[in-house]
C-alpha cells in the first residue's frame, strides 16, 4: 500500500507540475496581450489628441476666415457708399481707387481662404471617421480585455457543477 499510494502521490504531483507550467505559459501569453493592448490604447490616445489639435488648428482658421468675410463686406459697403459720394476733389478718387484696391486684394484673399476651407474640411471629416473607427477600436480593446478578465476568473475559480 505504501507503494501505491506514492506511485499516487508522484503521479499528483507530476500532474500539478505541468498544470502549473502550462498556467505560466498562459500567464506569459495574457501578459504579452495585456501589453500589446496597453500599446494600442496609447497609439489610439495619441492619435485622438491629435486629431483634436488639428480641430482646434481648423476651428481657429475658420474663426479667421469668418473675420476676413466680415471685413470684406464692410469693405465692399465703403466702396458701394465712396462710389456714391460726389466730391469735386482728387483725395476722393484716390480713396475710392484705394479701396477698390483693397477690396480685390480681399477678394483674392477670401477665394484663396475658400478654397483651404474646402481642403480643410475635407481633411476634418477625415479626422472625424478616424476618431469613429479609433473610438470603435477603444471599445474593441476594453471589451476583449473585460473578455480576457472573465476568462481569467473562470480559470481561477474551481469548478463547482
């Protein structure tokens, strides 16, 4: 009987060994996933800050661009109001030719300014699909790692049923 009862107690033994190497090798692997997730949330985190500071960077040109318009009109309502005022002087001329110089250099501004809006929005709804897909990709991430969590918890509670 005492034979057995070590040939029992070695099998025992040999079988908690390789359930416990093979629990360390499944440790190793969750840790290598833990740490390639933790790598996406960080390239994930900095390409959503990054793509707030481009919206910042566009709201501020758009703010500027809203300004020049602005501008323009008033421009454009001086011209209307010196084209309008009959004066027998030379100054006058020289000022409504000054502001209608003006007025074209504003207008090429504005066109030049209309056209990076384009391109800028453009590049915003881009930036915006982005955040989407990395928003999606965050709660993939957290949903596996929530996943990997209750995996390890099965793992660890003895089995009941």
């Amino acid at each position: 009987m005492d034979g057995t009862d070590n040939t029992d107690l070695l099998a025992t033994f040999r079988k908690l060994v390789a359930e416990n190497k093979s629990y360390e090798a499944r440790l190793e692997d969750y840790a290598r996933i833990i740490y390639s997730r933790d790598n996406e949330i960080q390239m994930l985190q900095s390409m959503l800050s990054e793509a707030n500071e481009y919206r910042s960077t566009v709201d501020e040109q758009l703010k500027e661009l809203k300004e020049l318009k602005r501008n323009m009109i008033d421009l454009q309502r001086q011209a209307a109001g010196s084209t309008y005022m009959v004066t027998g002087k030379q100054q006058g001329l020289n000022e409504n030719v000054s502001a209608e110089a003006q007025m074209e250099n504003l207008k090429q501004d504005y066109a030049y300014l209309q056209s990076q809006l384009v391109d800028l929005q453009s590049q915003l709804i881009d930036v915006n699909n982005r955040n989407m897909m990395l928003t999606l990709q965050t709660s993939r991430v957290a949903e596996l790692e929530s996943l990997l969590a209750n995996y390890e918890r099965t793992e660890e509670s003895p089995d009941m049923g």
